[in-house]
DNA sequence: AATTAAGTTAGCTAAATTGCTAAATAGACT
DNA sequence: AGTCTATTTAGCAATTTAGCTAACTTAATT
C-alpha cells in the first residue's frame, strides 16, 4: 500500500511535461528509444533504456535528464539497475498497479455510495 | 480520452500536499467536512462542499484554497457548481475513471510483452 | 597508465509555485 | 438601498523547480 506522501510523490513525478514523457519513452521500450533500427531487436532493450540513448531523444542536456529520472526512481515509478558502467531503467510495474488498484478503489467507493454526492435537489 | 496534456494537468493537480488532502476531504464528502455534527445527516452534504467550510479545515486562507480548488476544476477532477452565491464541490467521478483505465491499461499492455522489459541476461 | 564513456554533483539563473493580505465582485437578505 | 456572506482577483514575498555548464567520479577499454 502506498502512504500519502509516496502517492504525492508519484504524482509530481508525472505532472512535469518532461518526466511523462520519458516515462512514456521508458515504458514504450525499445520501439521508442531505438536510434539505430539496424541493430539486432535483442540488442533494443539495452539500448533503449540507458540515461545517455534516453538524453538524445530530448532536446535537454543530459544533466537535467539525469536529475528527472532520479525523481522518478525516487518516486518509485522507474528502476534503475547498474550494469557495468550503465544504467538501465524499466517501469516499476508494481507501482503502476497499486496506482491503478488505488484510483479503482476510488471509483468502486464512490459508485456503492460509501462517498457522498452532491444532488441538484440542494 | 484524456490528452498527455490534460494527464500531466491531473497528475500536477494531485501532486501537492494541500491539493491532495483537499481533495481527499472532497472525496470523503459529508464525514470529513462536517464541523457541526449537530446538523441533521441530510444537511451534511450542503455544507461538506462548499468552499468556506473546506477552508476552514485547513491551517491556510480561504483565497489559497479557492485558487487550489480552481485549479482542481480546471484539471477536471472536480466539478464545481454555483448555487446562489455558494460553490458545491465533488470529485469528478469520470476522470478518476478514466485515469484508472489508464493505468489499468498501462499495467495490461506491460504484462502482454507490447512493452519491453529489461531482463538481467544483459 | 592514459583515455574514453556513462552518470552524478555543484553551483548558477530564470521561471513557476505557493503562501499571504487587501480589495473587488456577486448574490442574498433586511 | 445597505449589509452580510461567499468567493475571486490582484499584487506581493519566499520557496521550489527546471534548465544550463563545468567539474567530478567510476568503470571500461586501449
């Protein structure tokens, strides 16, 4: 279960126009990030998800890239796994799903009258 | 469907303490916002929604939180309604919906394979 | 051992955000 | 008409955010 503050924390990391998209980019994995389409589909992953491949699809220096994705992974919305001296990231799927679980949660809530709703007869 | 900008405009909007505790006390309706539990139940809503009475749980002034709720409206995840000269306030049942799908979605597609993921045989 | 590659940290600036108070508006009620 | 209630707008200050370049660290490669 995710506390307030986690919750907070994930969505500020999505509510910059920069971080969502390279989540998107994260999330799309190689299709999106891939710049050189005449490497072996298998090499794509690693490709995909390094800082620098991420950095050259945006027009930001590479610092400031480096920075969104430490807030992500602060967030928990990202992973970021050293392999030699890369790093790769993929989408914390998990949090995905409690974030997912948490707004169904809302719904279902709302739709069995746990919440109140304001009527027109007021 | 909700547009990237209009997703980014949710996640902003939820992604600061004083929005997202509002927001809660909005989503709680009746319960949270009563401060006078002498009211008969079915009065509760009226006074649970409007502007003043959220205000007034908040260690802030009531201008801050009419242009958090502003703020709300605009990103869709309330509705805001006049009646005379008070605002009744409820959550947006709708985009609450539509942002679950969409991380629904998000978490279907990754477990499908159309997302890649990183796998540690790199 | 030196060089190259991949990321991070530090320090700066500009812009945006979040709070405030005071003043303005809109509508309801005497 | 005048007053009270509910809310918004304007304008200000403090803080945070988001970008940059330059410098540093770490690890791989030559």
């Amino acid at each position: 279960m995710l506390n307030m503050d986690k919750k907070i924390q994930i969505f500020k990391a999505l509510g910059n126009k920069t971080r969502f998209k390279i989540f998107q980019n994260i999330f799309m994995g190689g299709y999106a990030c891939c710049i050189d389409d005449t490497k072996p589909k298998d090499d794509l992953i690693a490709q995909a998800t390094c800082i620098s491949t991420i950095a050259e699809q945006f027009d930001f220096a590479l610092p400031t890239i480096s920075r969104h994705l430490k807030e992500m992974k602060d967030a928990d919305i990202i992973i970021m796994t050293k392999n030699k001296n890369k790093i790769y990231i993929e989408p914390n799927i998990e949090t995905m799903k409690e974030i997912a679980r948490c707004f169904e949660t809302l719904v279902k809530e709302y739709e069995d009258g746990i919440v109140y709703q304001y009527n027109n007869t007021n």
